[in-house]
C-alpha cells in the first residue's frame, strides 16, 4: 500500500459514520496531496454550511497525530481558532500569534511586529476560515502598519516557507462575507493564490445526511443556492423546523432571557447590520433583562473594538500577544471610575473566554461603548492624543515624547462596545449556540448579493437555534 493510500485509509478509520462520494473525493485529494514532492503546492478547500468540512478536518488531524506527522492549526481570531481547537480536537491559534513576534531593532519600518522564526520542517499548516483573510492587514486588524509588511496572505506564507517541505491547507467557504474593501476573499481564489505555487483546489457543497434534518443549514443552503445563481432576491425562510424561530419584538426579551438561561450569556448573540442598531438592543438587554443600572459592571461582556498592544506585552504569561479588534471579555471587577481629558474611563480586571479565561487589568475607555461608530473618531483620537501630549511636555525632543503618549495608560486604554448584540462582521468567525438575526432590511431597501452573503454568514453563526426576529410575510414561505 502506498503512502498515499495509508494516510487515506487512516482518515477514512477516524471518521465517527461513513463519509460520503464527496468526502471521499476530497479524502483521497489530501492524501495525494500531502505525499505530493511540491513543495510550492497550495491546497485550498471551500466547504459550504452542513457539507462536513469541519469532520474532514478531524478526521485528517487525528490521523497526522497517530502518524507522528507535525500540524499547525491556525484560524484569523481568537474565537475562530477555538472553534477549530473544538472540532480538530487539538490546540489551535491565532495567525498573528504564531507569524509574528514583537518587533526588535532593525525590522519593517511603522511595522511593530515582525515575521517570526519558523525551525518547522515537514509540517502541514491547517488554516481556517479563510474567508476572512485578506492582503491588506488593516481588513483584520484597523491597523495595517503594526504587523509586518502590511500583506498577512504574504507575511503568513513566507512565515510557512522559511522550513522546508511544509504544506498549506486553507479551510473557508465563499459563500461566507467577503474581507472589509473585497468583493471576494482572495485566499480562497484559486486565481489570487496560484502566485504562491500550484494550487489544488476542492468544494464541498452536498450537505451531509446527518445535517439533513437542521432548518438551520437547510436555510443556509438555499441562501447559498442563490448566490451560486447570481439571484439577489428576498429569500424564503422555512421554519417548519425545531431549531428556526419566527419572533416578533413582544416575544424578544423572555426568549433572550430563556436562551441565557439554556445556553448562557457567552453561547447566545445578537446579530444586527449596525452599531446603532446594536447599541439600542445592548440596552435593552442590560436594562430589560440583565437588570443592570450602572454604566458598567461585574458580568458584563464586552468586545474589543480596536487593536491594543499596551497590556499584554506587560505579561510575560500572556495567552495573547496583543488584544485583538473583536476579541471578547467579561467584566470580572470594576475598581474605578476617572473624568480626565474629556473623556470617561474604568480601571478593570477582564477575562477573556477564547484564551482559557485569562485575566488582566486595565483602563476601559468608556466612551465607546454607547457610540454609533465603530470605535472612537479620528476626531476623538487626535483629540484625546492632543490632551495627554500636554502631560509630557517636559519631554523636548518630538519622537520620545511620542513614544511616550503612545505608551500612556489613558492613551492606551482599551476601546470596547457591550456584546450582547454585535454586527455580522464582528461575529465572522465564531459560533454560538443561539443566534437572534436582527432584520435585515429596511423600507424599500432592495436585496442584493452582497446582502445575501450577510444573511447567509450570520445564519451560519447559529449551531442550536436560529430566531428570525421581525421579519415580515416576504421572508417565509406561503402556508409555512
């Protein structure tokens, strides 16, 4: 038996049901792949919602671990990546957290992380949701200079290629949201990825027996199916199932409550089109159900809105290496309250549950929290920069005094919104157990493919339940 055929036959043994002619197909593809001699090949796998990429992927990391053979699984966020360390029942983690390090003299200029070193030979790297990646780092992170080149595609292949002989894997669905300014994700082109060598490509789209009976991926299937059609049209919703709601707004608030009750706060999101929209349902929940009358505090849970680096490079013990756009916490003390330089912040300890709960504190920079933007102006930033310039006057030379801005903890006080309710871009990425899809469209505002592509994303979010809520007659199919 060749190799090819040995590695095929072990995934095939750690499958928990028969896979299917697809899966099969798409087994067979890997074995050859990873026997392959070229060392430029690129191997990328588009699995739409219920097809069973995700059991492949198992499947194919238990087997390399029975073999001895050395994988890397990496996802775009801290939540995508434990996701993937659930599925792929091994560690996975962040790409910027095994790419790069902390910058020392003499690397990228404005770049404060550079390329890290890479000793790993003969290794398969498993990346997932793909959809998300993009050449332009300021897609994932607001903050295209801190990281390398600027290229995370680019970065993250040279970071793979430094060892010899490693393969690439990339794991995502089309279907999914593009990256912010793309109307495709490039690194499941196989166009934009024959740059970086021979590119072997497979899709999975029949949708596995054992789905079969989930109105959830029932749904997402005919979503899918019109945007493989080209067809911008209302799409009609079956909720002839048990894990799709049809909810008006009098019913909102106890079926919240109910899914925080069966699931908990951290496995039950909102999922709106704006931050406007989110806000007013942050307050609603804190207000209505949380019963929570200050600002902020102990339970609630937050994301991040803007990269912070100022924290974590204080820890040595740190399971992050910086603080990521989107990243979620839980508020676990609030110890104070401060007005300075116009604004409003609270010095407190956070956790965060996608990094086995790590805690630390810092300043939270309260204004954010119930603003429409997505994060604090450019207006606000020179504003508040301006204001604690004022404290380091003393400094004469312009760069030091800078550096030292840059350094303070007010400056550097984390950016942060409530995350209860969060946009669809927000939640890319990651799952839970009940989603609340907010409705999507608004007067005469017409469907449109790239509107598709959000409702298709956000349903997908949801693995146990899916709530529609207000959601009128064009949505569902007649007599439904």
């Amino acid at each position: 038996m060749s190799l090819s055929s040995h590695i095929a036959t072990q995934i095939y043994s750690n499958f928990a049901f028969a896979p299917t002619a697809e899966q099969k197909k798409l087994i067979d593809a890997l074995a050859e792949y990873l026997t392959s001699g070229d060392e430029s090949a690129v191997f990328l796998i588009n699995g739409y919602a219920g097809t069973g990429k995700t059991t492949v992927i198992g499947a194919l990391v238990r087997t390399l671990r029975q073999m001895e053979l050395p994988c890397v699984l990496m996802a775009p966020t801290g939540r995508a990546a434990k996701v993937m360390s659930r599925y792929a029942g091994a560690d996975a983690y962040t790409i910027h957290k095994t790419i790069y390090r902390e910058r020392t003299a003499g690397g990228a200029e404005g770049s404060k992380f550079d390329l890290n070193f890479n000793k790993s030979n003969d290794t398969l790297y498993l990346i997932d949701e793909a959809s998300m990646l993009t050449g332009r780092a300021a897609s994932l992170s607001g903050d295209g200079s801190a990281f390398g080149t600027g290229d995370l595609i680019e970065d993250m292949f040279d970071y793979i290629r430094l060892g010899r002989n490693n393969k690439v894997i990339l794991v995502g669905d089309q279907a999914q949201l593009p990256p912010v300014g793309y109307d495709y994700s490039p690194a499941l082109s196989p166009e934009y990825m024959a740059k970086y060598g021979t590119v072997w490509n497979f899709t999975l789209s029949e949708v596995v027996r054992q789905q079969s009976d989930s109105g959830i991926l029932y749904n997402a299937t005919e979503i899918r199916g019109m945007i493989e059609a080209g067809f911008a049209d209302i799409p009609q919703f079956s909720v002839d199932f048990p894990d799709v709601v049809r909810l008006d707004g009098r019913e909102l608030i106890d079926e919240i409550d109910s899914c925080y009750g069966r699931y908990g706060q951290s496995e039950t999101a909102i999922i709106t089109r704006s931050n406007k929209r989110a806000n007013h349902y942050n307050q609603g929940v804190r207000r209505t159900i949380l019963d929570y009358d200050e600002e902020i505090g102990s339970g609630d849970m937050l994301m991040v809105v803007k990269n912070n680096y100022h924290y974590v490079e204080r820890d040595p013990n740190a399971k992050m290496d910086f603080i990521a756009n989107g990243d979620i916490a839980r508020v676990h003390r609030i110890y104070k309250t401060r007005e300075k330089y116009g604004f409003h912040f609270a010095y407190a300890e956070l956790e965060f549950p996608d990094y086995d709960d790590y805690s630390l504190e810092c300043w939270l920079l309260l204004d954010v929290l119930h603003s429409d933007a997505p994060s604090l102006s450019r207006e606000q930033q020179s504003r508040l920069f301006l204001a604690v310039e004022q404290d380091y006057a003393e400094i004469k030379q312009k760069g030091k005094r800078y550096k030292a801005v840059l350094g303070d903890e007010f400056y550097s006080a984390l950016q942060v919104k409530f995350a209860y309710a969060i946009t669809c871009h927000k939640a890319q990425g990651g799952q839970w157990s009940a989603i609340f899809l907010d409705v999507m469209l608004f007067g005469d505002e017409l469907m449109t493919l790239e509107l598709l592509r959000w409702l298709y994303t956000a349903v997908t979010r949801a693995t146990e339940r899916l709530y529609l809520v207000n959601y009128d007659e064009r949505f569902f199919v007649e007599n439904e």
